[in-house]
C-alpha cells in the first residue's frame, strides 16, 4: 500500500527524540492568538512561548517558529539565548523570566541545563524565515515536488536575466500576428509603449497572481448584449433626429455623444453630461428638462456601451492569462535548465501539495515531529503560505496533549499586500482552526507618552475627514478597529510636531524644496541630540534618494536601511568606469572619468582622447579578468587607489573587492554584468551613520530616537493595482481576476464587478493606513511631521497630509508656510535625554560636515594576491605566468575578442557532428544575446560553416571518432580497452572547474570534454580546445608555434579533469584543435 506525499497517519501523541527516547509532552499552553499592536512587545512574548515549552519538556527540534526576515529570526533565537543565559547568574533576570513563563520556581540549573541543551542542538533549533522553513521541507521531498536535481535558488540578478530572456523566447517563437492579436487586446489605445515593454510590465505586475489562480478565474466576466450593426446605426439616426430644448450647451452635449457613440468611442459616451444625469435619474440638464425619447435612447446607447466593455474586458483579461502562460512555459524551461527556482516556487510546490494531501509525512521526511507552532508577523502572510502552514496548524491546533498553537500579528501593520499578502487570513483564523483564544497587545513598551497621544489622536479622529467620497467605508471600518493605545514608557522625554515646510512660488518644485527643508531641519535635530538614532522615513524611493543626496549635499551622512548602493563612493565609480571602458572603449564618458582620476594615473592613461591607448588598456582590463578573475584584479586597482582615499572610500573599496569575488560563481563574458551587479547590490555601510533614510516599508520592525516624515502629499489609493482579484471567500484562494478599470467605466458594469472593485480598492485604503501607523510608531522620543503649506493650485485631500491636517490641526487643510500646525510633548526633550551609548567622541562626530582624509598604505601582494589560495588560470600554468592576450589571439580591436567569444558560443551548441546544429537564425540569435554589435554576422556565419566542414574539425566532434577511438593520446593498453569496450559518451561543453592544486586553485572553462564509460564506470576522458586564431592550413611551422604556445594551458586541464572525476591522469587525453586552419593536434 503507497502513502500519499504527506501521510496523516505518522502523527503520533509520543514522539522520537534526537537521544532516541519517547517523551510524552504535557499539553500546558492554550492556542492563542495575540494581536500585537506596534512597539507591544510581540517578541518578547513569542520568546516567553518558546522557553515556557522547552520548560514543560519540548525538544528544541519539535518546535517551529517562523517569521518573515533572517533579521528577525536572528533576533528571536538570540533573545532566547540571552534570556536563559542572564537567567542562570543574575535572580532578578531569573524571577523575571519565571514570571513570564509562569514557573514560580525556576532554578538557575534549570535555566544552565535548558541553555545548555540548545547550545548542544542549534543545528536543529526551528526558529526560521518561512523561507528556509519551505526550503528545509523541498530538499526533503525534492522529486515528488518534481524540482530538478541539484536545484538551487536563484538570485535575483540570475532570475532578471531568465525573466528578459522568456519574454525574448516568446515575442521570438509565437506567430507575428498571434502577437499582433495579443498586443492590439492588451493595448487600450495606449501605443506608446514597445512590445517588449509591455510584455515585460504584465510579467512583473501579474505574474504573481497568475501563479495562484487557474484559468477559469480569468475567464468568469459575464457577457451582455450588444446592438447589432444596424440596430445602433438606426439609434443613432433616431437619437440625432430628436426635439431638443433651446440651450447651447444642452445640443453641444447631445451632438458629442451623437459623434462618440458613431466613432465607437464609449468611453467618451459614459463620460458625457448628458449621460451622466440619466444615468443618475435625473430629468433636467442645464436646467431643461431632458425629453423622454432621449432618454429612452440615451439608456439603449448606455446598454450597448456596458456590453461593448465587457466585452473589450472579457477578451483582453483572457489576452493577458495567454501572455503569461507562454511567459510562464518559457520561464520554467528556463529554470529547470537552470535548475534555479525561486523562493515562490518553492513555496507554490509545496503549497499545491499540501493543499491536496496534508503534512503528516513531513516529520519523518525532516528527522522530527513538529509539535508546537509559533507563527510571527502572520498579517503578511499569503495565500501559499497558508497552505502549506494550514495543516500543521490544525494539526497542533487539535486539543492533542503535547501540541500547541501560537500566532502573533497585528492587522493595523499589514503593509506587504503588494507582495501577497493577506491580512484577511489572520481575521479568518477563528474560522480557521478550533479552540483559538484572542489577547489584545496595546501598551507600548517602544514610545513616549507623546507620541502614543499623537497616535491616539490621529486613528481616533480619522472619520472626521470630511471629503472622504467613495473611500469613506474603507476609512471609517480601520477606525472602527483602532483601540486606544497606553504605554509603558510614560517616564521618557518626548514630542511630537506638525509642520509645515516654507512656501514656494514655483508649485511644480514643492516636493524638491520640502525635501531641501527636511535635509537642513534633520542637521539641526543631529545638532540638538548628539547620538540620538534617527530615521527619515518616505513612502517612495524615489523620495529615499533625493533625501540622501539632499542631506548630504548638507554634511549630514546617512545610510539607507539595508545599505546603498557602492556606487555611493567615488573610488567605486572610477573602478566601475574603468570596467565600462573596458567592455566600450568608445564610452567617452567614461574614458574622460578614468582619465581624470587617481586610477588612471597608476595604469598610465591620462589622456582620453588617445585611443591607442584606450584600447591598450581596455584590452588589458579583459585580459587580466579572463586570467585572474575579478576578486584579484579589482583587489590591485583598490592598492593603487588606496593612498588617494578617505577612510570612508577606502571602506568602500574593500567591499567592492568581496563583491567582487562573490560574483566569480556567475561571472559572465560582459564587464556590463558585473556593473549591473554592484549597482542593483545594496551593501551596509560600517561607517554606522546616525542618520538612516529608507521607505516606511523598510522600517518595518525597526525603531529611532527620533523619525522624520516629509513625504505625505501622495494620494492614498497611489497607482492602480494592473487587476482586481477576487475570492468567494476572503481569506481564501483568488478565483475571480480582471483588468483593472477607471472610474467612468466601473459605474457601467454590473453590480458584482462593481462591487469586486470597490473591495480592491477598500484593500488599498487599508494598506495605505496601515503604512501610516507603522511610520507614526516608530519613534522612541521624537515624531516630526512636515507638510506642504497651502499653494496655488488645488491640493489632494485625500493623502496622508489631509489626514493630519484634519486630526491634529482642526481640520484647516490651508496652512501658512513654515509653521507649527500641532505639538505636543516638550520641544527640549533632548535636553534630559541621556544615551546609553553616547561616548565622547559623539558629539564631534555629529558636527562633523566632512569625513576625515585618511592615508592608508598597504603592503603589497605577494605573487599579486593578498588573502586565501593563490588563484590562477590555467593559461599561466606551467612557465606562461603572464601571456597578453593579443600574443595569442591577434587581435587588434574589440571586434577580435568579440568573435573568438561568439565563435565559441556557436561551438557550446553543438553536442555530435551526426546530431546535427543550429540553423543560421538560432545562430543569429544566439549572436544577438552575446551583443556582438561590431561584428559582421553573415562574415562571422561563413567562416564558421567552414570550419564545421573542416574534416579534421567535423571528425574531432563526431561520436564515430571514439568508436574506436583513433586520434588519442592514451597508452596503448587503454586505447585497446576503449576498443574493446561498449562505450557510453557524454559530451560537456564549457565545463567550467575551480580545484586546489597545491597552495593554488586553478580555475578556468574547458570547451569540450567527452566522457567514455563502460556501462556506468568512467573509464576514460577527452579534452578539445578550440583556438579561433586565424592560422594558414598550410603553414606549419606557425601551427607548432601555437600548440607550444597553449602546451602549457592544456596540460593543467588533465589534473583538474583527474581531480573532478577521479580519474587516473593517464586516461585523459587533451587536444588542441585549430578551427580555422582545421588542424588538430594531441598535447
């Protein structure tokens, strides 16, 4: 009898331990959910949890506790770890912690043998992201998963280029007019976009969706009737013919619909005057009364429009789920050749299983029975999640003895629905599991009483707005569920402001001059509160990298949450030039960069107008990163720059080396790929700024001394979601998708898409409110709001400045410029404030406008590396340490380089002559992904067809030319064993190899290399490597030349291939095959 995937029936009341004991756990924790609100604590509670169950005798591997970020997951463990270790040595740390957990006699041995035990078992401790947790579980179930072997997960640079190039794969592989068809739906008159842009904008914004739903939730928009041809034609003849009252504007309205509804144009139509008042029932129009016969006819235009738009949805809605399942065909072909999934994917495996078969197998597939579940931050969670979570929650969840349940979260800070989650599943979890108890978390132990009062005020008073409209629901229900906040920290000094920024007289520059304001008003509070951490929270990046170079355009430093970008750096752009120049010689830009930096002094080229010696340098660049890799060449530039940098530069530097070397396992033959890299690489700065400007999203978790917000102009709704979604249940799966549609429009379709769209939009608000809470609660002590004042143009109300002004300025929405609208607190409150952490050197290092200059001298490499094993390629192997790479390829500009690297390109395609290879258009094509630009293709293609018919070249790749093998350079008694032998081949191009010989490691890429096997035993290898250098047929002599010039570079193969495979060195056979002159020779 076979188990389904998750078998139930392994669930036991008495569960294995790592000792191999049977322990019966009492069940003494209820299930409980907390809703934590901001800054209550809810980490100290999941902690309390976790040791109250190791204190009942739960083992450390049965209990799983996740969260969202390694950050957190981080901080959860170590707080678990402290708490126990504090515990053992200090009684009040002790009777706190039994507090807590509620054990009145906990006893230091008791707190050293729990501390001990999870020091001994941190290889099995559960307390992890979602992620790793989905993770851990697909390696366990990898094949029934259907992931491929060895899969890894891709990083987000990799997964872009696998993304472009499926969109690439399908605008190149579907028929044009299918294209066509495709593209003209999916349009909505918007032409300005190219084909790839929009192709790629609905991947990015939809694909997430498409990827929880099935077909038929794209296709439930209902149809309704249309007139027929002749039938509007005849309405709008009837219409046009109609007694009109005496009034300009009145026949202006009707003779524009009359025009609209004749060129098809229905949105113009639903949009009319006219129209809108009989739509709204009533009679009068400019004051005259509409007659009857319109509006009779004026209805049957309406009716027609609303099929006509149900219609235009229905078919670009299913245009857009045809898109993306060609997308998606391609994509995962692309993956699975990869073998890369995505996080999502991952968790959408597991999810479709789960959902179907339960988790019950689980335990025994990861070595443990989870018991108890502790789940954080569960707002944010999505809808696969929970469907991989859901069983082992109700599992825990079911009253058993050793099992338990707990969730903490709070649905005011449900801020990640863009990313999927679903706020709705953390309401529903009542419906959801059995036996759940509810506890409310609303004192602070973050925020001054200031700031709490300033909260209270803002969420209490919201329904006071009154220019709500349409949104007004969704406004009123988050209120509704606001309780009023208390705190703990009632003895901290705070304040809280409203302000609003000086006046402008250029309105289009309000938003620059108020970030301007902001930078110098951050100086001043650094000024005032030496050490005090602060944060400057936005609700766009855009605004984040304004605000950075605003403030330090000021002499403030400031970092970004997770870091910025090493391109912050000045040295780092002179190397990222540098790098530039090297894939484009022609850049002046960049040419004139290097040219005029300290680099280009040390490597001699100080003149960018010279291209001689452009190009000599550009070639060398190549050269020394084919040879020694990035980590090693950018490590010597950052030697030669270190004497002109600051100790922050220098900093840098040394980051952009680890960089560096991290890129080595993706290094492509493009220096662009590598600057792509470093530039969408965000890296923590050490310097350790006070000051920190990130997006509200970002501080999620975090909190400041003092927070600054000077971004809350933008609407609340913001941009339009690409598609409303729907589900018959609202936490439950998405089974209802349309396009996204505008307001004039939405009032003609039927009440149920009306309604699926006004809930999207409820959604919207809610998030937008919710991001609102998560910045105003961030702070310790200090919360600066600042405003635009009142300009000349008409100003949105509905933004989180309309809201503020309505709560904390008594609703004058009209302020003056440069005032204080509202505060609260004392405005010294940095006067008693003391920082624990606040040295002497503090208050310096905050006035400081300028970082200091600092020489730094370093020693010089030995052997030109520094740290870890020596790194060579094999070309320096074996007497050739050094080889221009112009000796060996001739070539004289880019254009050389760029056909050697497409010829082998083409080369990598082809597994056997007999099998055949590509055709010249996936020649071409393959061309067009290398950006071979400067190339003549059809020049290129025809030599490259001669050397296929080169007959050395041909039999070299032909599989007849090992059965039997006859041009090996292989011992006798090998050569007659492969005769003898029933071979099995495998043919590996681009094999790429990094292994340790000695005190180095040797790494490089073999253009071919052929495996022979007798049955399932390798019994002997062989090595081609192909040189595209343009050699006569004929001449000899210069032929020998290049086998001694390249000796070298094969013979280092054969130990790595003998190291790789475990093969005896003298089963390897290595040639060198000379494309062009069809020659090949054994090494």
């Amino acid at each position: 009898m076979t188990r389904s995937l998750f078998d139930q029936s392994l669930a036991q009341d008495v569960v294995p331990t790592p000792s191999g004991k049977q322990t019966p756990v009492p069940r003494k924790y209820e299930d409980i959910v907390i809703r934590a609100s901001a800054g209550t604590g809810k980490t100290y509670q999941l902690t309390n949890r976790y040791i109250g169950q190791l204190t009942v005798g739960a083992e450390a591997d049965q209990i799983l506790a996740t969260t969202f970020t390694r950050k957190a997951a981080g901080e959860i463990l170590s707080r678990v770890l402290v708490r126990l270790a504090r515990a053992a040595v200090d009684e009040d740390a002790r009777r706190e912690l039994g507090q807590a957990i509620d054990v009145r006699q906990l006893s230091p041995r008791q707190c050293l043998k729990l501390l001990s035990e999870l020091t001994r078992n941190l290889h099995r401790i559960q307390i992890c992201t979602l992620d790793s947790f989905f993770g851990c579980i697909a390696r366990s179930f990898g094949l029934d998963l259907g992931l491929p072997p060895g899969w890894r997960v891709l990083e987000d640079q990799a997964d872009q280029r696998l993304r472009v190039r499926a969109v690439e794969n399908v605008l190149r592989k579907e028929a044009t007019n299918e294209i066509t068809r495709m593209m003209h739906l999916l349009a909505q008159g918007d032409a300005e976009r190219s084909v790839s842009e929009r192709v790629g904008n609905t991947v990015r914004d939809l694909y997430r969706v498409f990827q929880e739903t099935d077909e038929a939730a794209w296709r439930k928009i209902p149809e309704d009737r249309m007139l027929a041809d002749d039938e509007l034609l005849e309405t709008i003849a009837e219409l046009e013919a109609v007694a009109l009252p005496e009034h300009v504007n009145f026949r202006k309205a009707h003779t524009q619909l009359c025009n609209n509804a004749s060129c098809n144009q229905w949105e113009q139509v639903v949009e009319n005057g006219l129209i809108k008042k009989v739509m709204a029932g009533e009679s009068k129009y400019h004051r005259k009364t509409i007659p009857d016969d319109a509006v009779r006819l004026y209805l049957k235009l309406c009716s027609h429009a609303r099929g006509y738009f149900l219609k235009v949805l229905a078919n670009q809605t299913s245009a857009t789920f045809e898109l993306l399942s060609r997308f998606d065909g391609e994509y995962e072909r692309l993956k699975r050749d990869a073998r890369g999934l995505r996080f999502d994917d991952v968790c959408q495996r597991i999810a479709d299983v789960a959902d179907r078969d339960g988790m019950g197998r689980l335990g025994y597939r990861i070595d443990t029975q989870l018991r108890h579940l502790l789940l954080d931050e569960f707002q944010d969670t999505s809808q696969p999640q929970w469907k991989v979570l859901r069983p082992l929650a109700r599992e825990v969840s079911s009253g058993e003895s050793g099992k338990s349940f707990f969730c903490v979260g709070d649905v005011k800070q449900a801020i990640y629905r863009w990313r999927g989650g679903v706020a709705e599943i953390f309401d529903a979890l009542d419906h959801e599991l059995d036996g759940l108890n509810t506890e409310p978390l609303d004192k602070s132990f973050r925020s001054s009483q200031p700031i709490i009062d300033t909260v209270n005020q803002i969420f209490s008073r919201l329904n006071q707005h009154t220019s709500l409209e349409r949104i007004a629901d969704a406004v009123f229900d988050w209120a509704a569920k606001f309780s009023e906040h208390t705190t703990a920290k009632t003895d901290l000094p705070g304040y809280a402001c409203l302000r609003t920024a000086p006046a402008t007289d250029d309105n289009d520059d309000a938003e620059n001059s108020r970030l301007r304001y902001t930078a110098n008003y951050v100086k001043q509070l650094v000024r005032e509160s030496p050490g005090a951490s602060v944060g400057v929270l936005t609700r766009t990046n855009k605004a984040v990298a304004r605000l950075i170079f605003e403030l330090k355009r000021v002499g403030i430093p400031a970092s970004e949450e997770g870091g910025n970008p090493l391109t912050d750096s000045a040295a780092v752009q002179a190397i990222l030039s540098l790098l530039k120049l090297a894939d484009h010689p022609g850049d002046r830009i960049a040419r004139f960069h290097v040219a005029s930096s300290p680099l280009g002094e040390s490597l001699g080229f100080t003149d960018f107008e010279d291209d001689v010696e452009c190009l000599k340098l550009a070639k060398t660049v190549r050269a020394s990163l084919m040879d020694e890799g990035y980590g090693p060449t950018i490590y010597q530039w950052v030697v030669d720059l270190a004497d002109a940098c600051n100790r922050r530069d220098l900093s840098r530097l040394q980051q952009l080396v680890a960089l560096a070397y991290a890129y080595e396992n993706n290094v492509t033959l493009r220096t662009t790929d590598f600057l792509n890299f470093v530039r969408n690489e965000r890296v923590s700065d050490p310097t350790g700024d006070d000051v920190r400007v990130m997006t509200v999203h970002q501080s999620k978790g975090l909190q400041f001394d003092i927070v600054v917000l000077p971004d809350l102009e933008k609407e609340l709704l913001g941009s339009n979601d690409a598609v409303a979604v729907g589900s018959t249940n609202p936490a439950g799966p998405i089974d209802f998708v349309c396009l996204f549609r505008n307001e004039a429009i939405r009032s003609q379709l039927p009440s149920q898409l009306q309604d699926i769209f006004d809930r999207n939009d409820n959604q919207r608000v809610a998030e937008a409110l919710c991001l609102l809470y998560v910045a105003v609660t961030r702070p310790v002590h200090a919360l600066h709001m600042i405003v635009d004042p009142a300009l000349r143009k008409r100003q949105r109300s509905k933004t989180f400045r309309g809201f503020l002004l309505t709560t904390l300025n008594n609703g004058d929405t009209k302020p003056d410029g440069d005032q204080v609208l509202y505060e609260h607190g004392d405005a010294q409150w940095h006067q008693s404030w003391k920082s624990a952490e606040l040295d002497s050197d503090t208050a310096e290092l905050a006035s400081r406008t300028q970082p200091e200059q600092v020489k730094i001298s370093l020693a010089p490499m030995p052997d030109g590396r520094r740290r870890g094993l020596k790194r060579i390629a094999p070309s320096s192997k074996h007497g050739h340490r050094k080889t221009k790479l112009s000796s060996v390829l001739r070539f004289h500009s880019a254009k050389a380089l760029e056909r050697g690297t497409l010829i082998h390109r083409w080369f990598e395609e082809i597994s056997w002559m007999e099998d055949g290879w590509p055709d010249d258009a996936s020649l071409r094509e393959l061309a067009e992904e290398a950006q071979t630009k400067e190339l003549d293709l059809d020049t290129v293609l025809g030599e490259f067809h001669a050397m296929l018919r080169m007959p050395k070249v041909a039999f070299a790749m032909s599989k007849r030319s090992y059965c039997p093998p006859r041009d090996l350079n292989l011992p006798p008694e090998i050569i007659k064993e492969l005769s003898e032998a029933d071979l099995r081949l495998e043919v590996i191009n681009e094999r790429r190899f990094a292994v340790r010989q000695g005190s180095e490691v040797v790494s490089g890429s073999i253009d071919r290399l052929v495996l022979m096997y007798s049955g399932f035993k390798l019994i002997a290898a062989d090595i081609l490597d192909f040189k595209t250098d343009t050699l006569s047929p004929h001449d000899r002599q210069a032929q020998l030349n290049k086998v001694d010039n390249y000796r070298g570079q094969l013979e280092s193969y054969r130990p790595a291939v003998s190291q790789i495979y475990r093969l005896p060195i003298d089963r390897i056979s290595a040639r060198l095959v000379m494309v062009s002159a069809g020659v090949v020779e054994s090494i």
